[in-house]
C-alpha cells in the first residue's frame, strides 16, 4: 500500500468524499424547520437591521442581543439576506462549514504525512523534502476525513444552527495554519492561525482558546528555529488573537449602552462580563449568574447536578458516548503508540508535531468537558471529532508501518479489539436495528483483530498486497458501521429546540447525560424517549404553525399540545418551552401584524425562545424580556414602562421563564406583575395577551 496513487484517483476519491458529506450533511435539511429558533430570531433580525446583524440582536428593533458573540450570526444573517428567510438559507451555511472542516481536515493530513525532516538550504532558508503522495498516506487521510465525517455529533451540528459548527470550523483550519507555520518556522502562518483563533472567540468566546495549549507546544517542540525565533512567532500569534477578538469587544464596551442592544447573558449590560462570566469560567465553576440551574452546587440523587455527573468517564457515559466517543479509545492508543514509536525522531519532525496538536486538543477539550461544573450539553463534544479522526489517522498511519514488529501488531489489535467492544456496547444502548448490527460488528471486529495480530503469517498465505488492502477494509468497516448507522439516523431526524442529541438515544432532561430518558429510549413508547423526541428510526415530529417560505417547518412540535403560556413540550431533542420553542397559532400571528407599523415592537414576551417563535411566526420585532432565562436586567421595569407610555410595544404576551435564575434579575417577574395588573388579559387560542394601549380604569 505505499505505491504512488495517481493524481486522477486522488481527485475522484476527495470529490466523492465531500459530495457523500454534502448529501449527508444536506439532505432533507429544511425538516428541523427553524431548528434552535433563539438563533433564527437572530438570523431573521440581522437579516432585516444592518445593526441588528453587527451586533447578533435577537431581534430588529435591537432591544437584547444574544447570549453569544454574533459570528455566527453573521453568517446566517448575511444568507437570510442573500437568499430570504427560510430553513435552508439558516441551515445550509452551516452544512457547508461542514463540508469544508472535512475537507481542510484532509488538506491537513495530507499535508503532514508528506512533509519529510526539515534542511537547511544554501541560503540559509530552511526547506523540507516532499515525499510522493502514496496510497498509504492517502488511504490515511481519508480515514481521518471520513471518522470526523460520519461522528453523530458532527452531523447533528453541521445541520443545525448553534455557533458550533462555525468554532469547529475555525479550530480545524488555526490547526492546519499552525501545522503549515511549523513546517519552517514561518510566522504569517502562526499569524494566520492566531487570526482565525480570534474569529472562533467572536463565535463562542473562551472554548475557542482551549486548543491554544495543543498547537502552542506543538510549534515551540517542532519549528525548526532557535527558541529566540519560536517565542518570537509565539507572541505575534497572541497578538493576532487579541488583535482578532478584541477589536469587536472594544468596539461594543465603547458604544454608549443608550447607542445599542443590551448584551444578553450579562448582568451588566458588558460583553467582557459575558466573554469571562456567563461564557468563560462561569462553565467551569458552575457560577454561572442568570443561568437555568446552578452547576455542581445543584447535586441532584444520583450525584449529578442538572448539567450530569463530571469524572474521567463523562465523554463515555450518557448520551455523550453514542454522539461521540466510538473511536476515542481507538484515537488514545494509536496516539501514544505513534508518539512512543516516533521518540527518536528529530525535534523538527512535523509528523510527531501534529500528533502532539491533535492529541493535546482532544485530551485537553476531554478533561474540560469531563469536569466542568456549569452548563453542559452534550453535542459541546463536536470539536472533539476533528481531533479524533486526525488522531486516528496520524497514528494507524504510523503504527501499521511497524506492523512487523511485535509491538506495532499488538497495538493494532488492541485497538481494534477495543474499538470493537466499545461499538457494541454503544449499539446495545439502543434498540431494534442497532441490536442486531451489534452482530457484524463483532464478526469483523473479531476478523480484523485476529488478522492483524497475525499479519506476517498471513503475509507467507496469501500475497502481502492482497492482505494488506483486505485487512485494512475490514477494520475500517467494523470501526465505521457503528458510528455511520447513528450519523444516518441523525441525518434523518428532525431537530428542534436548544438541546439536541444525535443518534437512537436520548437525554432525559436538560442537558443531562443519560438518566432516565437515556434508558427509556431503549423501550417502546419510553417516557425518557418520548419525551426527547428522537427514536430509532422512528416516524419524524410533526411541526406546528404551517409552513414557512420554501415549504419549510418552523418552530416546536405539536406533539405535546399546549401548556400554560401557549408553550410546548419542545421538539425532536428539544426539552420544554423555554428549550423547544412555542406553538403561535395563526389567530396569533393575525393579531400580532395588526397595525404593527405602529409600533417599534409588535409585542414583548418573557424569555428569548418564546420571543423568538412569535418573531419568526410574524416576522415583527418581539421584544424578549429578560434575555435567553429571562434572568438579564433588561429592559427594566421603568424602562419597559417608559416604552409602553410612548407607544413603542403593542401587545404582552404571558408565558416563559421569569424570575431569580441563579441569582440572576427578577425584573422579568416584576413586568409581568405590572402588565396584569394594569391591563386586562385575553385568550387568543390557548395564549393569554395584553394589549398595552388599553389599561384598565
């Protein structure tokens, strides 16, 4: 397998992968209708208000933006304007960060499995011998490509609309810049890489800097320069990374607070309390003010707070392991192997430096996950599948060129013999079609296992260039058929709310790894199951309030029916009104649009995802009191006084979340006393408004 490969196979094999993970990422998008429509409000607002975009208002009329830097935001906005308002100009941008993560993934892998020991040239430059493009490096490439492909949690978020998908984006290509700079100790790509840091900041603030650890040590073992040279680029890239983020949180804490939107998730209307706070290490503590639930503090039976238990084993464990950790034991051995086998390499040797990058980034985002006390999701996990599939690469493609020796053979089994056990135990958590695949995977597996443990003899059997490939294909497979059976169910399910899963299992609640709901979704008709909304391939949700333009589904599900405030259930992933978005009848929209030019806002709600599900129904400026919780200080309740006495809001709308969230404002409550104490209330459906302009005698 370490003939060349000709340049006609390399372009139809990397077309055939990013077309496969462009149908995969694609297909039938528009059926998670608005998906997150916290992010779609946004989307829509930016898409009508140049500010409203700048800023990620949630919505045009820029009263609150939200909880998040606006990169994203940028995006989707820039498309809403480009191609209208619908699923597919919200979602479509996000498939195709997808389609090009996979493919600068590959750029990547390529690029360091043919890069030989670096040279001094005559001038003084430092040069690096290009090593014939193989079937072996290839096939190695393609592999990594393909593992991140086809991980769940991939192709739930590079068909969904949170900030994920543009932070994974982002870290896959500072790698490939830190790993070109490396090559020859070339600053502007340390640079490049440091920009691009910047940028996945404004995407989802500190976890974007959780791979600076990984690809600083890499660049200051690997660059082929002295240590005065190295520091030197080093501190040009922290500088790039200031220069990259900081830019925008200046610009926004020098607006006068009167000139702008609230900043959302703050309790001081300040993006540095939300970069630090809310948004930094807030998430590791679990002192996350204004948030749903406390973290670590609130310890439930079970010894898991809201947001699970934390330890060693989180990444395995839960809903996580199904969207994400099929191949990390696989990754973890081969990585080490690689590194113990590649020790008397030159300290300049780019390959060692890529496995210390990958490695570090997955080990180092693993241990924040693992024990992070505050808010945590399980599809958070999608920037580990980059480091996965690259870790998986780099070290098959190391450890099978000493596959003569014992030890190289004794790794490769043990990986795929772990690997094998692990799919079936992942498979075994679901049910129906996932039990009975348990069974090829354990043939292969067992195959694989037995005849990479025996490599040489069978290399005497039959002819070593007929082995090779053949083993090879058969581990590939048995690694795959787990992951690639849940990324397809994935793929064909509707995805809606603000918590989301990928694969057959389900969360039970908020944010939680495993639990009752995790265990149900094995039974028929669970509660857990029904109550997450995602089955094994079972009949999709069916979407309320009709259809948006292009035929799309917005909103929540109608699954559930109504609850107090006109919320529902949340949809397929979703956990509740607040996280699964509210049923807006057509009567509600009616009225909504009822002389709205009138006014600067069409009607104010409680909470972001109630606002937001009336917004996209009407496509009218709705005012979210309280921001995402409904805990944020905003607007206040003289300032919302002052707002309703000029004219300014037409309608109230009952419902959401209000209150003391964990310690946030209690403004929110305070509004709403006020409102049903001075206005007298209607039903229209099953929600109860306010019309502002009418206070009772």
């Amino acid at each position: 397998m370490s003939r060349p490969v000709s340049r006609a196979v390399v372009l139809v094999s990397v077309v055939v992968l990013l077309v496969g993970t462009a149908v995969l990422y694609l297909w039938n998008l528009s059926a998670s209708g608005w998906a997150n429509s916290f992010y779609s409000a946004a989307a829509q607002a930016g898409g009508v208000s140049w500010k409203a975009w700048f800023f990620g208002s949630l919505d045009a009329a820029n009263a609150i933006t939200v909880d998040k830097p606006p990169a994203a935001m940028w995006l989707m906005g820039l498309s809403v304007r480009l191609f209208g308002l619908s699923s597919w100009s919200i979602l479509a941008p996000e498939a195709l960060l997808g389609v090009a993560s996979v493919g600068v993934l590959y750029a990547t892998l390529r690029r360091v499995l043919t890069r030989g020991p670096a040279g001094t040239a005559a001038d003084g430059t430092v040069e690096r011998t290009r090593e014939p493009l193989t079937v072996r490096v290839h096939v190695a490439a393609m592999l990594g490509a393909v593992v991140f492909a086809l991980t769940p949690v991939a192709v739930l978020m590079f068909r969904f609309n949170n900030p994920d998908a543009l932070l994974t984006f982002c870290l896959v290509l500072a790698t490939y810049f830190t790993l070109r700079a490396t090559e020859r100790a070339r600053g502007r790509w340390l640079v490049a890489a440091g920009a691009v840091i910047g940028l996945g900041f404004l995407t989802k603030m500190l976890q974007a800097f959780l791979v600076l650890p990984a690809l600083v040590v890499a660049y200051a073992v690997a660059a082929p320069a002295g240590w005065g040279r190295r520091i030197r680029h080093l501190f040009l890239a922290l500088g790039a990374v200031v220069v990259s983020a900081g830019w925008y949180i200046a610009l926004v804490e020098l607006v006068p607070a009167s000139r702008r939107p609230y900043i959302g998730g703050s309790q001081d209307n300040s993006i540095l309390e939300l970069a630090l706070g809310y948004n930094g290490l807030g998430r590791i503590t679990g002192d996350e003010t204004g948030s749903v639930t406390g973290g670590g503090g609130a310890v439930a039976a079970g010894g898991g707070g809201m947001w699970g238990s934390t330890g060693v084993l989180r990444m395995f464990s839960g809903v996580s392991g199904g969207m994400v950790s099929w191949l990390i034991p696989a990754a973890l051995v081969l990585g080490i192997a690689a590194l113990v086998f590649l020790r008397r390499r030159p300290r300049t040797d780019v390959l060692r430096a890529a496995i210390l990058a990958f490695g570090g980034w997955l080990v180092v985002m693993m241990a924040v996950f693992s024990f992070m006390a505050g808010i945590y999701h399980d599809y958070y996990t999608i920037v580990l599948a980059p480091a996965i599939g690259a870790l998986v690469a780099l070290g098959a493609f190391v450890v099978w060129g000493r596959r003569q020796l014992v030890a190289g053979r004794l790794v490769l089994a043990a990986a795929m013999a772990g690997t094998t056990v692990w799919a079936t135990v992942l498979l075994g958590e679901a049910s129906g079609i996932y039990l009975t695949l348990r069974w090829p995977v354990v043939a292969l597996g067992a195959l694989a296992t037995a005849a990479l443990a025996i490599l040489p003899t069978l290399g005497r059997l039959v002819r070593a260039s007929v082995v090779a490939p053949l083993v090879v294909g058969v581990a590939a497979a048995a690694s795959l058929v787990g992951p690639a059976a849940y990324a397809v169910q994935t793929a064909a399910t509707p995805h809606a709310g603000s918590i989301v899963y990928a694969g057959p299992v389900s969360g039970g609640g908020p944010g939680r790894a495993g639990g009752a709901g995790h265990r149900a979704a094995r039974g028929v008709g669970g509660v857990g199951a029904a109550a997450a909304g995602t089955r094994a391939f079972g009949p999709p949700p069916a979407f309320a309030q009709g259809t948006a333009p292009g035929g799309t589904a917005p909103g929540a599900t109608a699954r559930g029916g109504t609850v107090p405030g006109g919320t529902a259930p949340g949809g397929a992933g979703g956990a509740g009104g607040l996280l699964g978005g509210t049923l807006v009848s057509e009567e509600m929209t009616t009225l909504l649009a009822t002389d709205a030019g009138s006014y600067t806002w069409a009607a104010a709600s409680i909470g972001a995802q109630n606002a937001a599900s009336y917004q996209l129904a009407s496509r009218l400026p709705v005012m979210a009191i309280g921001g995402f919780n409904g805990s944020d200080p905003s607007p206040t309740l003289a300032q919302f006084q002052q707002d309703v006495a000029e004219g300014k809001v037409h309608w109230f709308i009952a419902g959401g979340m209000g209150g003391h969230q964990n310690g946030g404002s209690d403004t929110a409550s305070q509004i709403s006393t006020w409102v049903t104490g001075h206005y007298a209330a209607r039903t229209v459906g099953s929600t109860t408004v306010y019309d502002l302009t009418e206070p009772t005698p």
